[in-house]
C-alpha cells in the first residue's frame, strides 16, 4: 500500500498568504483547546506480541460526550505501533514479507496505518477534501516548502495514493500519538479535527499538538541484517492534519497506550524541573536528582518528547524521541523520528 516513489509527481504549490491561518481563525468559532493549567498556549526495534486489552476508561475530548462515558481526569495518550509489533506483519517491516512488490516498491514504504468508517476494517476508509483552508494549512505545516508539498501531495504517495489531492485518505502512520472519543469493541473513535470547526491553528502543530499534527513516518528493511528500521521521507520531515469529515476508528490492538496515571518514576539522570513542558521555561526548582522517585500526574507529548507534570509541581522530560529515557518511564513504542529542522 503506497509505497514511497523515488519522484513523486509534481503538483502546483497555491501561494500563502500570511495572513491567511489568521484569516481562516476568525471565520471559525473558537473552540476550547485541550490543555491543562500549566501548559502555555502554544526508530530501533522492539517487539510487544501481547495484545494490549484496554482498560474500561478513556478520556472524552472537547465538548463530545458519548453514549456510554466514563470520564477520568487526563487525556488518555496512545501510540500507534510499528509494523514490528505486530503479528499482521510478522513483527517485522511490512517490506520483508516475500509477498511484498521488492522490485517495483523497493524496501522502504510509509508505515500507513488506515483508519476505518466503522468497526470493521472492511466497511474500508474516508477520503476528506482538503482544499481552500485545509490546502493552505497543510502548506503552513510544511514552511510552504515546494519540493515538499510536490511530494506529500502527489497521487502515487500515501495521502493522496489514488484519487490524488485534495482527496486525503483518513490513516495514520506508525509511532504517531493519537486520543480517542470513544472506545467500543476493540475498536477506538479516534479524536480528529472538526472539519467545519476546527478552531484556532495558527498554533497547532507537531510540537504543541501532536495527536493532531501527524508526521510522516516511513518503514524500511535491511536484507543484510534482517532488522526493521524507520526513516524519513526522501524529502524530509513531512506533517499533515488529522482530519476527516467523517467518523473514523482504529483497532485497539494497534495502539499501545501510555502508561496510566499516575505513576511513580526514577530519574535515571539528574534534569532540571520546569515551570511549562518547555526546555526554555524557567526553572521550577533546582533539579531532579539521579535515582530520586517521583510522581507524575500528566502527560504532554511534543513531537518526538514526552513530559510529565509532578504531582509537587513542575514538568521533567520522560521521553527524549525516539528512545532515550530520561527516567524509569517506558514505552515499547517508539515515536518519529525528531525532527531535523
């Protein structure tokens, strides 16, 4: 499925306007962000066989409340897996299978993960047009780089793979965080943006929301040392919206979720505590020392980072993607790759 083309078949870049994402933000009806207090408005393999059985809770976003809530008092993260993690692929690169087109799609392809209209994987996907606004936020997302956006858009690549912009297929791609509405038979309702409604976006983006600022992930295989791998696009890093006009679902068994709340770490090095999940915020307190334990009461992932709010106060960085650990805190899977930019 959508393989990574070694030229992807040049569109024309519309020209963007500055003021345009501000424009766009004052046509729109402002819409409550997801954050708490604190928070300033702004891949080696490993290999996880069990299924994850999803606790009986999940965290409604936004106004959206659901026939059958049942509310805690954090956003619920979760991470989409990589192909090694799961039996569907063998737990290896989707490329290594023998079934897979080497000689056409080579062994590298993007880590698609498609999202269902319902819950059923066959009930197929949604395409979303995304012209007129969500064309000129897609370009604000990528600098309006032109050799970039020739790439992300292109009708031989995973977004657009057939029917070619505007018309983007509603998927995901491995190692993205990603919140759900609902949950219901293994299934999740993945939270996405409101088409219509999107609200304020001119601040959104991979480093302050990146459960809706998805980045472009791509799989590879090495023949001679038989190991998954992941690597950016041959463009670099590339961003897109997490938006559908339609409902979408995802199996739980593709998610691995962070680990509930909250939850006592061990510093595995010294760090600074700070006042906002940010490396520049003020200090809150002098440091975390080295194998001191603390608790963490919430979650605020940054593209490829993880932070974590203490329960006395103060944010300390669980997670410096796509695996070092700063703490005892761990997930088998791993983010993005950062970005280089």
């Amino acid at each position: 499925m959508a393989c990574v083309p070694g030229l992807a078949t040049p569109l024309p870049v519309s020209t963007l306007d500055a003021n345009a994402i501000n424009t766009y933000i004052l046509q729109t009806a402002e819409v409550a962000v997801r954050q708490t207090a604190s928070v300033p408005t702004l891949t080696a393999t490993a290999t996880l066989r069990s299924t994850f059985t999803p606790e009986p809770t999940f965290t409604p976003i936004g106004t959206f409340i659901p026939p059958t809530q049942i509310p805690v008092s954090q956003i619920r993260y979760f991470r989409v897996k990589h192909d090694s993690q799961l039996a569907i692929y063998n737990y290896k690169s989707r490329t290594a299978s023998k079934k897979w087109p080497v000689e056409a799609w080579g062994l590298q392809t993007p880590e698609v993960v498609p999202l269902s209209v319902g819950l059923n994987i066959s009930l197929g996907t949604n395409r979303t047009t995304t012209d007129g606004n969500w064309g000129i936020y897609i370009e604000f997302l990528n600098n309006n780089n032109k050799q970039k956006l020739n790439y992300l858009k292109a009708d031989n690549t995973a977004l657009f793979d057939g029917a070619g912009f505007p018309q983007m297929e509603s998927l995901t791609m491995g190692g993205n965080v990603i919140t759900l509405d609902e949950m219901s038979n293994d299934w999740g309702r993945v939270h996405t943006f409101d088409y219509n409604n999107p609200g304020p976006l001119k601040d959104v983006n991979y480093s302050t929301n990146p459960d809706l600022i998805q980045k472009f992930v791509v799989v590879a295989w090495s023949r001679s040392t038989k190991a998954t791998f992941w690597v950016n696009a041959p463009v670099g890093d590339l961003y897109w919206p997490l938006v559908s006009d339609h409902a979408v679902w995802i199996p739980m068994e593709y998610l691995e979720p962070f680990p509930s709340l909250p939850v006592d770490v061990t510093a595995n090095e010294t760090q600074a505590i700070r006042e906002n999940p940010l490396t520049d915020s003020p200090l809150n307190r002098t440091e975390l020392v080295e194998g001191k334990t603390v608790t963490v009461v919430e979650y605020f992932p940054s593209a490829s980072d993880v932070w974590g709010q203490l329960s006395g106060g103060g944010w300390i960085k669980l997670l410096r993607g796509p695996s070092q650990y700063l703490t005892s805190w761990h997930m088998e899977t791993q983010p993005p790759l950062p970005p280089s930019e």
